[in-house]
C-alpha cells in the first residue's frame, strides 16, 4: 500500500456520553472508525475512488469494498440512467 500524503487535517466531534452505556470508550477505534465512515459517504457521492479511499483510511482496498457492500456502496461507478444508457438496444 502507498504511503499517505502528510498533510493531516483534525477535527474535534463532541460525542454524547450516552453513546458509551453500550460500547468501549476506546477514542483511537472510533476515530478510526469515523475516518472510514466519512471516507465511505466520499465515495457514496463520488467525490472519491474507492482505491484511493481505502488508501486514506489505511486499510486493503478489498476491506474498504466489503465495507462499501454493508453501507449500500456500489464499487461500480454507474447511477441507473447510465446502465440503463449502457444495455440498451
């Protein structure tokens, strides 16, 4: 996997103490967590390849591509109108 560019950006995300009655408080993971999940609605809105996301979010790209698959993501890069466009006689 390529190295990542050093230009980091942070950001700060109050989160409701609530939020932990049924999960670790563990701020590494969901940081790690969140960078994937703000990395996937990227790709849902093609602001971004899945290849170049899944290097972002330091994980293999066939990982990021399941996780696309849980959250609905198609790694193809066609809306409907396309396919439809694509198949027709």
């Amino acid at each position: 996997m390529a190295t990542v560019a050093q230009d980091v950006r942070t950001v700060q995300v109050e989160l409701p103490g609530d939020a932990f009655h049924f999960h670790p408080w563990q701020p590494r993971q969901i940081a790690e967590d969140m960078r994937t999940l703000w990395l996937l609605e990227q790709v849902r809105q093609r602001r971004l390849g899945y290849g170049k996301a899944a290097e972002l979010a330091r994980i293999p790209e066939a990982r990021f591509i399941e996780l696309m698959g849980q959250h609905g993501i198609s790694p193809f890069d066609y809306d409907a109108e396309d396919l439809d466009e694509e198949f027709r006689p």
